[in-house]
C-alpha cells in the first residue's frame, strides 16, 4: 500500500515539474495544482498507511484495538484548504494575466529585459 | 494575563475585517489602519517588557496542554520583533496615507496590510511548526494580494513568478513537515526539540533540516533561493516594498532563528557549515548583483539579499556574542532598509523615474532628501555614529571570535561595497547634473515623516546602542538556552 502511495507520490511530482516547466501560464497554474496533491500524499503516506481504527474512544473505556493517528489527517485537512484558497488566487491571477496580455505564454508577459533602445523603465 | 499574547494577531485580523466592512472611503480606512497598527505597536511593547521582566510568556489557546493544543510562546526575540512590526506596520501606515492615491487608499490596501501584519506576528508567537505554516500562508496570500492589486504587465510578471516560488516553498515545508512528523512523532517545537535529539532516524532528521534551511532561505531570501526578491520586488507602489522588506524575508530569517538553535543544535556539524556557506555567498551576490543596477528599486531588492547574509551569518557562527550581534544588526537593518524605500518613494515622487540616469541635482534643489538619505544609507554600510556601525562591528568582532576570518573578511569586504553602492547613487541623485529641470515638491509630510522618524531612530540607537545591545545579548541567551523555552511551553508536567 505504502509503495503504491509513494509511486503516485513520485509521479505526481515528475507531471508537476514537468508542466511547471512548459512556458505558459496556465500549465504553471496545473503544476502548481499537481504539485500540492502530491504534497499532501507525502504527508499522509509519512505517518504509517496502516488498518486501524478511527482515534474515537468508547465512553470511559480503552482502545479496542489500534488507533489511527488522527494529526497527520488534521494536518492535511488544513493543507488541502489552504492550497485550495492559494489554487484559487492563482487560478485569478492567470485569467488577469491572460487578459492583459492576450495569451497565456509566458514570453509574452516576460518584461525582465527591457528593449534596448528604453533603458531603465 | 497571559491572553495578551493573542491581541498581536487579533488587532490587525480583527481591524481588517472591520476595515473591509466600512464604505469603501479613504478616511475611515486609513484611521482604522493607524489606530490598530498604533494599539498593535503599544501591545507589543508592553509585551516585551512582561517578557523582560518575567521570562518566556505562554499561551495555551483554548486551554490545551501544551504537545497537543495550539501554543503561542513569546521570548524576548519574538517580542522584540512583534514591536518591530508594529513600528514598521504603523509608519508603513502613515507613508501610505501620504504616498497612495485616495482611490489606492480607499481600496483593499489597508486591510491587506493588516492580514499580513496578523499573520507576520503569529508567526513570530506561534510555537508550532504548522502553525507556522499556517500563518505563512496567510501572511503570504495577503502577499500575492497586495503586489497583484492593480497590476499592469510588469507586476503580473513578478507576481506570478513571486506567487510560484512562494507556493513551491510551502510544498516543500509541508514535506519537511511530515519527515518531521514521521521522525519525532511531534510539530511542536518544545516536543520537538525533546524528542529529536533520541531518533531512530537521524539521516530523516537532517532530511527535514536541510528541506526546512531551503523553505526558509526562501522566504528570507538567502543565496540559492533569493533570485525571485529583485525579480518582483521593484514592482509594486514602494510603501508595499518597504513593508515586505521590512517584514516578509524577516519573517524566514525568524524563522530560522526559531528553529535551527531550538531543534537541530546537535548536529552542528552539518547545519552551520551549510548556513555559514549561504550567509557568504548571500553578501556576495547581493552586493553584486547591486553594483551593476541603475534602477533604484532593484538595486536595495538586491542589498537585500546582501544583509539578509549578514543576519544568517551570526545565525551560523551560533555563539552568543554573535546571535546577539545579528539581533542587533536585524533591528538597525529593517529600519536603515525601510527608510531607504520610504526615501526612494519621495524621489520618485521628485523626479517621476526611479532609473538613477534620469534623476540628478537634488542636493540643491532637495537638500532635506539629501539628508534623509544619507542617514540611512551611511548606517547600512556602518559607517559610525548611526546604528549600522556598532551592529556591524559586533558582528565582525563575534565572527573573528569564532576565528571565521573568512566570513569576517566578507562581512567587512561587502560593508565596503555597500558604501560603494550607496555613493554611486548619491552621485547619481543627489551630484550629477540633472538630465531634465522637472522638480516637483517634496512630497506630503506623512511621506517624510516616516523617514524622518527612522533617520532619528538610527541615530539615537547609534549613540545609545546600549540598550538594544542588552536586549539582544538577552534575546541571543535566551535562543542558546532551550531548557528553558521547552519547559515554558511544554508546562510543568516535563
């Protein structure tokens, strides 16, 4: 199971790369998608993928059998809302660029090197 | 009255969500944003003098205990840097009362300003590495928002790239999280920093330092992740700037103030080698990439990166005379950086550019500019009586105590390429010969004002740096002495 986890894990991150590295913006946005399930998958297969039960206790009484570890799932909760919310942004500000510039190639937002006949500005 | 821990987060979430509530005009805004920025800044000051006088204050949220619930834990160094926020938040609120437009003003800015503000401080306070997550992430949305606000071209450009470093360091933290998890069994730092020195799993462990030392850098800026700061920086209105230099990068270099000395002081013999190496080659490529800038923006994103090297240079020698060298250095440093930027704002106010071959002449026509940028600019290249030179010799003295001649030799090599830098645009503004006679005003006193206060502070914390000193070799013991802060946070019951 472990294994299996950690080969989408991987994969996951080579796709993510991978498009983060094509030259337009909204496969930026994909990867960056991509790259945060990933994340996310790490994190839960990092604390041991295992049948257990929830982390509930009968009332007054011990643990029937082994319990799951229930930080690691609040963990991910948080992460999967907050790269949501980021997703979201992001998502914003790629439409914004995409109007502004008319494509969603990244040469053509590129203003790093300014002509050479304007310098400065 | 251990509650006052929390009101450093609540005032400015609390007053963001109100400023967003009110009639979108600029007045009520801005007077929200100064009266929490002020209450925020008055807290924190009677913060640090509990802490002074009666050690590590902790905060159990909702009545937790510690490894469990959420844990906010102030130190001296988290005090101290709460109050720094606060100063820079409110002046940075002042200077946008005068550098913005009303309709700038009447926009989102103000409440942006105080999210980021929230989330700066709950990362100095938190003792928790996802809570520090968290409030990275919002201090980081609130970020992407304020350099995106109105954004042309140019600004969509350095935001996205900015945006896309930023969300691969909090992947990348997310992990080192988990390795942390799966190696100590904890996030909390107290637990932690108990826990980690008995693994199993040591290589797992340095794993997660060296991925923790990258998201870090990151946010800090340090060498091999610093190429996105003058990549976006130059872009946004300069108060923003000013903020973000003054808060933002601050915020990794905390953050690894918090950590590394907390968690992985047993394995120096990997850690500080790595830190000392970023802190040089960070001096180094920021004064570099400094030298040959003519657009004045870029060119302070650059000496950014410079003294950021400075500050992670004390962090990697570890003695206590030089993390309290490096405290010091930190507080004359995001006041010189802030009041350069609040400079720059007026000058380009003057002279509508912020290329230096299109400025000239000012030091006949603005003489008080001249003076406010001076003052600044000779502490950041420590030249005496202002702050810089006291901070920066304490750091060179630490490092020739450690015997680190080479990082001493940098330190003091860079210092005097900062001067270089800094009198290159001197003569570009303030001596050459004007290129066009277009001269404006000085700009609003609510621009100067600000600059005037950060030029007075550098002064007075240059001839009484004794104080400051005090504090930081206090803030510095108390970094060295874990015992105490694990036992502050984790209770009575260790």
């Amino acid at each position: 199971m472990e294994t299996g986890l950690i080969l989408v894990v991987g994969m996951l991150y080579a796709a993510a790369i991978y498009s983060m590295l094509r030259r337009s913006t909204v496969r930026l946005a994909l990867g960056l998608v991509l790259l945060g399930s990933a994340t996310n998958l790490a994190l839960f297969t990092t604390n041991k993928v295992t049948r257990s039960l929830p982390p509930l206790l009968p009332k007054g009484g011990a643990p029937v059998g082994p319990l799951a570890d229930p930080v690691p799932q609040s963990f991910i909760l948080t992460a999967i809302v907050i790269n949501f919310g980021m997703l979201a942004l992001l998502l914003v500000l790629v439409h914004l660029a995409e109007r502004t510039v008319g494509s969603d190639e990244m040469k053509h937002l590129n203003t790093e090197v300014p002509p050479p006949s304007a310098p400065g500005e | 009255m251990k509650n006052v821990l929390i009101l450093p987060v609540l005032i400015p979430l609390a007053a963001a969500a109100i400023g967003l509530l009110l009639p979108s005009r600029a007045g009520p805004r801005r007077a929200l944003a100064l009266a929490a920025t002020a209450a925020l800044t008055a807290v924190a000051a009677g913060l640090l003098h509990t802490v002074w006088r009666e050690g590590v204050q902790v905060l159990r949220v909702g009545g937790w205990e510690a490894p469990v619930g959420i844990t906010l834990a102030a130190d001296l160094l988290s005090a101290m840097m709460v109050l720094l926020s606060g100063t820079m938040g409110l002046l940075c609120v002042v200077y946008s009362a005068g550098s913005l437009e009303e309709r700038q003003e009447a926009g989102a800015h103000y409440p942006l300003v105080l999210v980021m503000l929230a989330g700066v401080c709950g990362s100095f306070l938190t003792a928790d590495l996802f809570n520090l997550f968290v409030w990275f992430e919002l201090m980081l949305v609130a970020s992407f928002v304020l350099l995106a606000l109105e954004a042309e071209r140019e600004r969509l450009e350095a935001c996205l790239k900015y945006m896309t470093l930023s969300l691969l360091g909090s992947a990348l933290f997310l992990i080192a999280l988990a390795l942390l998890y799966a190696v100590g069994g904890s996030l909390n730092l107290a637990d932690l920093a108990m826990r980690l020195p008995g693994t199993k799993q040591p290589p797992l462990a340095t794993a997660a330092a060296m991925l923790l030392l990258a998201v870090f850098g990151l946010k800090a800026a340090a060498f091999p992740f610093s190429f996105w700061l003058p990549a976006s920086y130059h872009t946004p209105p300069v108060v923003v700037t000013a903020l973000f230099s003054a808060l933002l990068t601050k915020v990794g270099v905390y953050a690894l103030f918090r950590t590394f000395p907390l968690l992985f002081s047993g394995d120096p013999g990997l850690t500080q080698p790595v830190i000392l190496g970023m802190a040089v080659l960070s001096m180094l490529v920021g004064v570099t990439g400094a030298v040959v800038q003519y657009d004045l923006r870029r060119l302070l994103s650059f000496e950014i990166i410079s003294q950021v090297g400075y500050l992670l240079a004390g962090l990697g020698l570890s003695t206590r005379a030089a993390l309290a060298a490096a405290i010091a250095y930190w507080v004359h440093y995001v006041c010189a950086k802030s009041a350069l930027f609040f400079v720059t704002g007026a000058l380009e106010r003057v002279t509508g550019t912020h290329h230096l071959g299109k400025m000239g002449g000012l030091s006949r026509t603005h003489p008080l500019l001249g003076l406010l940028f001076l003052v600044p600019a000779l502490s950041l290249a420590g030249m005496p009586p202002f702050s810089g030179f006291f901070a920066k010799m304490a750091l060179l003295r630490a490092a020739l105590r450690a015997e680190m001649w080479g990082v001493a030799g940098v330190g003091a090599a860079v210092g005097l390429l900062t001067l270089y830098i800094l009198i290159k645009v001197w003569r570009e503004v303030f001596w050459k010969t004007p290129p066009q006679e277009a001269q404006g005003p000085s700009g609003p006193a609510a621009m100067l004002g600000p600059c005037v206060v950060l030029a007075l502070l550098m002064v007075g914390l240059g001839l009484g740096a004794r104080p400051l000193f005090v504090l930081s070799d206090a803030a510095a013991g108390q970094l060295l002495d874990r015992d105490t802060y694990i036992h502050a946070v984790l209770g009575g019951d260790t």
